[in-house]
C-alpha cells in the first residue's frame, strides 16, 4: 500500500506541477462510479509514455528541468552520507553502496527497503526522476550477507569459458535485482602487466584479447538482450583506461605503490594493449564507463579530455554516461572547484563525490553561473544519464519485487559456482601423478589456514572492502568439501600438527595424502599493493612439516594472483592454483576428488622469482609460461 500511495502522490504532482511541453492525451479512462459521465482528458508528459523512445523521453525530461535539478542528477553519494529527506532536497540523481556499505540488517529484505526508501524520496519530488543505485557486485552480489560468491575474474580468467561468465553474472543480475539494485561497477577491463598490482585478481588476463572476450561476455551476462528486463543491471566497464599498465613506484597515495599510478606508454601502446577491451564493450552495448584514477604519462585520466571525449566518446562513439570513480575528482586540480571545471568539461558525467554533496552541488552551481561550465555540457551529461534511466525502465518499475528475495543465495546459484570453482583451478604440478584423490583414500592430512575460512577463501571485496577472515557469509570450506568428498579420514590442522595421530602401533601415523593450502590474506585495491609474492619461511616449513608426515603431498595456491613458489616447488608432488574460489569450496573437491577434470590455463604469466616483475621485462624462462595448465 505504501508503494501504491507513492505512485499515486506523483501521479497526481506530475499532472497538477509539470512544466508546458509536448504532450499525450489519455482518453477513455475509467469512470469514478457507475453513470458518471466525463469528457475530459488527462494530459501524460511525454517523458512518462513508455511507448516513446527513451531518447524522445529523455529529450522531454530535460526541458522541464532547472539548472538545480540537472546539477541533482549529475550527483552521486554513497548511501552512509545521505537521507531520504537529503535525496528530495538536492534532486539526487544516484546513490550507491561502497564496499561494506550495507543496510544494519544486512539481508536481501533490509537491502531492499533501504533502496526503496531512496527510490521513494526521489521519486516525491516535482518531476518524479528516480535514483539510480548502484554498487560494485565484481564476484557475485558480495557486499549482501549470504549472496552467492564466485571466484573473483582472475579464476574466471583461467577458465577461459566465455558461456560459463555469461551465466554467472546473469545470476548476480539476479541476486541484485532481489535488491532493487540495477547499477552494477562491473567488470574490469583492466590489461594487467604486474602482478604486484592489489587489483590482480579482479582482472581477467595479462592478455588483451582474453580481456575482451570475456568482459563482453560479462557485460552480456549483466545486460541481458534488454536493459528494460527487470532481470537485469547495467553495467560499468572500467576503469578508463590503462588501470593495468601503471608502474610501480608511480602511486601518489601513501603506502601504495601502483594502484592509482601513472601509465607511461606512447600511444601507440595504450591502443594496442589497453583500449580494444573498451571498444569490444562499447559494442556490444556499454551504457555506463569509470574513469580511472590513474594517470597517462602525468596527466589524471579524470581530466583527460582527449581520452574521455575525443576518443571514448568521439571516436568510439560512447553514446552512454561517464561517471567518475570515488572521490576521484579531487585528486585533479589544486582546489576543489578547478578540479570540478576539469572533470566536467573532460567528460565526466556522472560524479560520485561520496561524502560531501553539498560541496559539490555549490561548485557546480558557481561554475555555470561564472560560465567555466557551458550549460550544453550539463544538459549533454544529463541528457546521458537520463536516457540510461529510460533504457533500464526504472521509471516503469522503481521499487523492489518481494518474489525476487527467495532467488538469493539459491541452491541453483550455489551449484553454478561451484562448476566455476572447478573450471578455474589449474594444476600446475602433477610429477607423480597424485591427482585425483581415489575417494577410497585411508587418511589425509589437511593443513593451512585457509583450508577452513570462507572470508580467506572469499578475498576482498566480500561484505567489506577489503573482505575479512573467519565465517563473514554463508558457504563451504574446503575443509567441509573434503570431509564430504572421500570415505576414508581427515584430520585438519592449520599448523600442520599431528603428533596426536598415531597408527595401530602407537607410531606417528603416516597420511596417505597431505594437502596443503597457502593462502594470501584479504586485501582490496592499494593495499593489496606488495613487492614480495615469495611464499614465506613459515609456509616452507608448514609444506615441509606435512611432507614429513605424508606418502604424497599436494600445495594449493588460494592467491589473487601467482606467487613465487619456485624455493618451495620440489617439497610437494603436486600444485594446484585454485584463486580465489568464493563460498563454493566443493569445487575444489570436485577437481582434487576426481568428480570434475582440470580444465584450466592460467590467465598470467607464472614468474620463477621477483626479478621477472613486471611481465615481459625478463630474458629468463618464467616457471609456467602463459597458458599453462595440465588436463586431466
């Protein structure tokens, strides 16, 4: 019934307040009670006929609009720094949740009312215009409590499955769609050529042309065949352009040292290695571009006008918005105001200025009336974001679908991800052909912390930024996988311990199989950011430690990105790379057990040691090469 009033209220301020403009006459509406005659018509802005062209609607929206309401749209805050009250106020055009930007209740219910209730706001206001919401679901729906997690795009990178991404980010349309959200910042289309970079694992490949099959095949799997389906979200390739070829050192933020960094190539270079993903997105239908923070040679990506407009939108023929990413203005100019000049007359449409709006609306306000800012770019920026709001039919379906809350987390969306977990390992080393595991298998021993910790196995970005240990979000450890996956015993320690497990004979029983697990910690972004991928002293001698008390040892590899196992390669007779799998651990099972073959190539370049950083600046042979990855 709330809804219903909502509707109803605008409804009734669309007709009484609405500007002079073309409009549609609705004829033979129903009649207030029974003999009650009337000839009148009820005139329907064009703009809410869904029958026109979103341009068409577009174009009659924004002639009804003043300079307060456009600057409104062009703004975009992070959910924790507006109110309701603020969205009716300011005209907002977007809010989005940033990493662990979740409702107190973090459930499919309570996200659901939270985005309702901005909707509502927005939608109370003279001309009805709704938000749009948006949030960054780069490996599944995974700032939402008990959404399915998949492996992050480096595992997807290795399945080199176009079809099978696809799938998956149509489920996490879905999941976001239980939610009312239908903006995705998704996918990377970052070419990355140093592993050392903290966002390795978001990205797909080292490889431009696996970069862009399988971002297209993403973007897809978001958009649907169309934006107007209720099933889908719009999608963001980023970040524009060449996040993946910034060098180390560049960084300008303290303690990072390549997020954020400067591309020093020639042109030549930044089109033959880092634009082509954008133009094969853009293609296959993009509607929404993130800039990069990063820089080519010196100059901020933010406020590159030649890159932005002349080649993004000009030359590529983006016919989209371009929204900045967070906060990333105001590392432009030297003061806030130039830095919102630039930006604007570079491209940026859209403007995630996550905390102080305020700020941003006065500047954008002075700007126009000081003419630094010409109102046809405002009226080009909002014509691009409106015309996305039309496509995406929020106008036509603002609010959330109840139905939609019991598909979160489903059984289904579980078995999908677990099939990628599977697909996305890759065995590196099998000299004494160890794998499978026969189920029939007497005793293992499992060591490693990360055999038994859905937020290590998860990585960043899962219900926070930067992710965290321990049980942050349904699902199943690669400890339970295991326990389920063969007949014989398991006995797990994360030390690698088991002065305890004795044979028949009072003597230190010997395992016929001990499986190890070497596991980064969770980390996002810069702070990821690291010089040294070497395994440490404490995980040689956790390998050696389970060697001792093993027939056969197996080492799984549960990084963001290739470590340097070259010291510890010959202490195990097998290695399996299985990324950053998410909350499926079964399929790690599924591949170890012999339930499902190992299919997978790795997606980068496997260094022997530190010196090869960053890829293709060595003569010597890497340990596997691009590509690698034994079937069987």
């Amino acid at each position: 019934m709330k809804k219903l009033f909502a509707v109803l209220i605008l409804l009734f301020m669309l007709l009484s307040a609405c500007q002079p403009a073309a409009e549609t006459a609705v004829e033979d509406l129903p009649r207030a009670g029974e003999g009650v005659e009337t000839s009148a018509e009820i005139l329907v802005p064009d703009y809410l006929d869904p029958d026109l062209p979103a341009a068409d609607r577009a174009a009659d929206l924004l002639s009804r609009m003043t300079l307060e309401e456009k600057i409104g749209q062009m703004t975009l805050i992070e959910k924790g720094s507006i109110t309701p009250d603020a969205v009716y106020d300011y005209f907002i055009g977007g809010v989005l949740s940033g990493g662990g930007g979740t409702p107190r209740e973090n459930t499919p219910a309570a996200w659901a009312d939270m985005v309702d209730a901005y909707q509502a706001a927005a939608l109370d206001t003279r001309l009805g215009i709704p938000i749009i919401y948006g949030i960054d679901a780069v490996h599944g729906h995974n700032n939402l409590k008990g959404a399915v997690i998949f492996p992050h795009n480096i595992g997807l990178g290795a399945t080199r499955d176009p079809d099978l991404v696809r799938e998956i980010v149509r489920v996490t349309a879905i999941e976001m769609a239980a939610t009312n959200i239908h903006w995705n910042y998704a996918p990377v289309l970052a070419v990355a050529q140093d592993i050392r970079w903290g966002r390795t694992y978001e990205v797909f490949s080292e490889n431009t042309d696996l970069v862009s099959e399988l971002s297209v095949a993403y973007l897809e799997g978001l958009q649907g065949d169309s934006l107007a389906d209720p099933l889908t979200a719009l999608g963001t390739p980023k970040h524009y352009v060449g996040d993946g070829g910034t060098v180390w050192g560049s960084s300008l933020q303290p303690n990072w040292e390549i997020d954020q960094g400067d591309m020093r190539v020639d042109e030549a270079a930044l089109r033959q290695i880092h634009l082509p993903p954008y133009q094969a997105n853009i293609e296959a239908g993009a509607q929404s571009v993130m800039v990069s923070y990063s820089s080519w040679n010196g100059t901020k990506l933010h406020g590159h006008k030649y890159l932005l407009t002349d080649v993004l939108k000009g030359e590529l023929g983006f016919e989209g918005f371009l929204v900045s990413d967070w906060q990333a203005i105001n590392q432009i100019g030297p003061n806030f105001y130039e830095s919102v000049v630039t930006a604007i007359n570079a491209g940026i449409d859209m403007n995630m200025v996550p905390y102080n709006y305020k700020l941003f609306i006065d500047a954008m306000t002075m700007a126009v009336e000081n003419g630094d800012i010409s109102e046809e770019r405002i009226d080009d920026a909002v014509r691009r974001i409106l015309t996305v709001k039309f496509q995406l039919g929020l106008f036509e379906r603002p609010f959330s679908d109840p139905a939609l809350l019991d598909l979160v987390g489903s059984e289904p969306h579980r078995t999908l991800a677990r099939e990628a977990v599977a697909k996305s390992a890759v065995l590196l080393k099998d000299d004494a052909d160890v794998l499978p595991i026969a189920k029939d298998t007497r005793l293992i021993f499992l060591a490693g912390e990360g055999a038994d910790d859905i937020g290590i196995q998860c990585g960043g970005w899962t219900i926070t930024w930067q992710g965290g240990k321990g049980p942050i979000t349904p699902g199943t450890t690669i400890k339970t996988a295991f326990e389920d996956a063969f007949d014989g015993l398991l006995f797990y320690n994360r030390f690698g311990k088991y002065d305890h497990i004795l044979d028949g004979n009072g003597n230190p029983a010997i395992a016929d199989v001990g499986i190890v697990v070497i596991a980064e910690n969770p980390y996002a972004e810069g702070e990821g950011d690291s010089s040294d991928l070497t395994l440490s002293d404490l995980e040689i001698e956790l390998i050696s430690r389970v060697a001792e008390r093993s027939e056969r040892v197996v080492v799984l590899v549960m990084s963001g990105r290739p470590l340097v196992i070259t010291e510890a390669l010959d202490l195990a007779d097998a290695w399996v790379a299985i990324w950053l799998p998410g909350t499926e651990g079964q399929g790690v099972a599924d591949v170890l057990f012999g339930d499902a073959p190992f299919v997978g190539k790795t997606p980068f370049t496997w260094p022997a040691s530190m010196e090869q950083l960053p890829l293709g600046s060595y003569d010597t042979e890497p340990l596997f090469a691009y590509g690698h990855g034994i079937e069987k």
